[in-house]
C-alpha cells in the first residue's frame, strides 16, 4: 500500500491465495456444527473462457487430474453470461477430496498464465429444509462469503451474516457485502454428489 493510500484510508484488497482453499475442509465442520449446513460434495471453478491452444491444454490438464481420482467427476457448462464452470463432484461427499480437485482445476489454469481468466470457485452446502449455499472464494479479493439461495431469485441475508460471523475466524472474508454476488442456481448449485462426468 501506498503512502497517498494510507493517507486517504484506502487499502489494496487482498490477492488470491489458491491454498485457502484448503482451510475449508475446517470450516465446514464448524459451519455444520452451527448451522446444519451440510456439504454436497460438489463445487466449481467458474472462469472466462478464451480461444486457443494453451487454454484448451490447462482445461484438459486440470480435467485429467480430477480423472485420476475414482470418486471424483466433472463436468463442464457455460452460464450464459461469458463464464464456463468446471463442476465437480466427489460421490462420497469428501471436502477434503473435494477441495483438492477443485485446486487441481485453478492451478492447472494458473500454471498456463490465465489467472485473470479466473472468477471464483465455489464449494456447496445444503440445510435440512432444502435451503442451498455456497462458500464463494474470489479471486480477485482473495476472500471468501457466503451466498445462501433460499427460494428463486430468494436470499437469507441474515443467514449469509450468521454464517460470516460463524467463519470469519477460519476463512479470509469479504468484508464489504455489497461485492457479495448473487449466484442464482449457479452451475452446481442443486447437485446431488456422484453427478455424471461428460465427456
């Protein structure tokens, strides 16, 4: 941060660190613990897809990885507004395995230079009375927050700040809520673990 920054109370949002993603394994168990909120076993990694021969050989990279695990598979759908997701499932609804995938699909975009290509990458969860999450990670913040769809084109606000002050001691928050997006029934969203891989 600059001094004309500091002077003015502006700061540099935080960079993306893929491996936060590995302290959600952790905070899913808290979040269960205080909310009921289960994991799916599913998340994505939504990005802009660009032409060329590079792009292809990370998409391809990263989906040989996820191919090598048994339990895992993934499968890929544009959302109609210029990002493609990598949606990928675990049949044993493992975060831990799950969150490793999900890093084999970033880094392998990462490692081919198209970090900027990258939107987010989300893990879901799912209430006992049918209400859905997602724990979103931002790439360009280097944050988490929640999204909690509760009916069509429906959030719990309320919920999204319970969960925050349930995590914020465990993930890396956003704590300007008005950069938390909504993701209506984002690729993945509504999933059942063990969703069949497309080839």
């Amino acid at each position: 941060m600059g001094f004309f920054d500091a002077l003015l109370g502006r700061s540099k949002p935080k960079r993306a660190n893929l491996d936060d993603l590995f302290a959600l394994p952790p905070a899913a168990l808290t979040l269960q613990a205080a909310t009921g909120f289960t994991p799916t076993g599913v998340g994505a990694v939504a990005f802009r897809q660009v032409e060329g021969a590079a792009f292809q050989s990370a998409e391809s990279e990263s989906i040989a990885l996820i191919g090598s695990d048994p339990a895992a598979s993934v499968r890929q759908e544009n959302d109609g507004y210029g990002f493609t997701w990598q949606v990928v499932a675990d049949a044993n609804a493992e975060v831990v395995n799950l969150v490793t995938n999900i890093h084999a699909v970033n880094s392998a975009l990462v490692s081919q230079g198209f970090d900027t290509m990258l939107l987010c990458t989300t893990v879901y969860f799912v209430h006992p009375d049918g209400r859905r999450m997602a724990l979103v990670y931002q790439y360009k913040r280097g944050t988490f927050y929640p999204f909690v769809q509760s009916g069509p084109k429906q959030r719990d606000n309320p919920l999204e700040i319970q969960v925050k002050g349930v995590l914020s001691g465990e993930l890396p928050f956003e704590e300007d809520t008005s950069n938390w997006s909504a993701l209506w029934d984002a690729p993945g969203m509504n999933d059942t673990p063990g969703a069949p891989e497309l080839q």
